[in-house]
C-alpha cells in the first residue's frame, strides 16, 4: 500500500517520537533566542520540525524575516570574538558537493513578525542518525542558494547540537537534552 507522504508525516508527529533533537540558543546578539529542532525518521529520510522564539524583528509594520537554516558538520557551539559559533565549522557535505547541495543545507525560516518561526520538512538528503553529533545553526540573512560556499547568509545567530533521544522523549521536555 502506498501512503501518502502527508499522512506519514501527521502520523509521525502524533503518535512517534523525535530520533533526535537539538535545543538551539542564541548568541550574545539575541540573547532571547531559543528553540527545538526534531528530527524524526520518515522513509529514507528526516522530517525536521523546527519551533523557535527570539528572532530578531525589523522594527515597524514590515516585520518578520527569513532565516538561513543549515546543519554544520562541527560538534560545538562555541567559538571566538570573530565568530561565536566558528567551531560549528562549515556545512555538513560529505558527498564534497556545492551549494546548495550540500547535505546539510535546508530550506530557511519563516519569521513571524513577532520574531517566532514554526516549520516542518520532510528530506531525503540524511536520516536523523547522519547528523547526529553536529549543529544545527540559524543564521541573521536568508540563504541565497546560489552563493558559495554557503549560501551568503551572513552571521550565526543561534546554534544547537544535536543529540540522540532516548525513548522517554517527548516534544517539550527538555530534561532528555543533556546542557550544552
Ligand atoms: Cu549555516
Ligand atoms: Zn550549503
């Protein structure tokens, strides 16, 4: 029987729990900044689901932006006065592709205009054991998709690491993510 994709996905975010996740949290810039990114197993690939606060907001009546949104190979959020999140390194691209073809490249985020982004994707590029261990990051511009070799996205704002969930997890508790 061939299900559709939709109720693959519906199912899977009602009735299953992530395989993996990241807690994001901005850098100093955006101190308010915070989010959960799952990742769930679906077919040969990864539904990402993605709930961030804190994003930075134009001031006046044309608020809300779009957010590039990548998976970096590095295994740590930190960095140095030049960059904050230098050691989430570059795109994760094991296949030595450009981008945006990289494994690790992602559609960007919808910003609400109160600063909040709700997304979800399905993908077939990794499944949620190939990026565990690496980072997740939002960066201040929208990805271009066309400029090398990472899209023209400016500063990373918010970082996470991913981590394996153990079976208890449940969308919310925090407490299955070890402190970071
Ligand atoms: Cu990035
Ligand atoms: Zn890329």
């Amino acid at each position: 029987m061939n299900i559709p994709l939709t109720n693959e996905t519906l199912n899977m975010m009602l009735w299953k729990k992530p395989r993996a996740g990241a807690i994001v949290r901005g850098g100093s810039a955006n101190p308010g900044l915070t989010g959960h990114i799952y990742f769930y197993p679906v077919r040969e690939g990864t539904l990402v689901i993605s709930e961030v606060k804190g994003l930075p907001v134009k001031s006046g009546s044309c608020g809300g932006g779009f957010f590039g949104f990548h998976i970096h190979e590095g295994e740590r959020c930190t960095g140095d006065a030049s960059d904050e999140f230098k050691n989430a390194g570059s795109h994760l691209n094991p296949g030595g592709c450009d981008h945006p073809y990289h494994m690790g490249d992602m559609p960007v985020l919808l910003g609400t205009r109160d600063g909040s982004s709700w997304s979800a994707f399905y993908t077939d590029r990794f499944t949620p054991e190939e990026v565990e261990g690496h980072t997740v990051i939002i960066h201040d511009m929208p990805d271009d998709f066309r400029s090398q070799p990472s899209g023209g996205s400016g500063t990373k704002i918010a970082c996470g690491v991913i981590q394996k969930l153990n079976a208890a997890f449940f969308p919310k508790d925090e407490t299955q993510f070890s402190d970071q």
